[in-house]
C-alpha cells in the first residue's frame, strides 16, 4: 500500500513539474496606430521647428 502511495505522488509530481505555456493572444493588433501617430507627431514637429529656432 505504502508503495502505490508512493508511486503516486512521485508520478504527480513528475507531471506536474513542466514549465508553464505562454497563452495565445486573443487579438491581434496591427501597428497602424502606431504609424499614424509617427505621421502626426512628425507634422507637429516640422511646425514647431521654426518657433524652436527663434
């Protein structure tokens, strides 16, 4: 009895001792966001470059 006790608990713990899985991403989010703020901020700065240089 003690043996299948043990025997048990080693085979639970070998199973359960791998590393963790990185979940999927649910969505996945493109970069025009991002593009477009580049765009924006390099607009504002183009602007501002005159006043910076005064």
């Amino acid at each position: 009895m003690n043996k299948l006790i043990a025997t048990a608990l080693l085979a639970l713990l070998v199973f359960n001792c791998k590393s963790p899985e990185a979940r999927q991403p649910i969505s996945t989010k493109s970069g025009s966001y991002i593009d477009a703020s580049i765009a924006l901020n390099k607009k504002r700065l183009q602007k501002k470059k005159p006043l910076l240089k005064k």
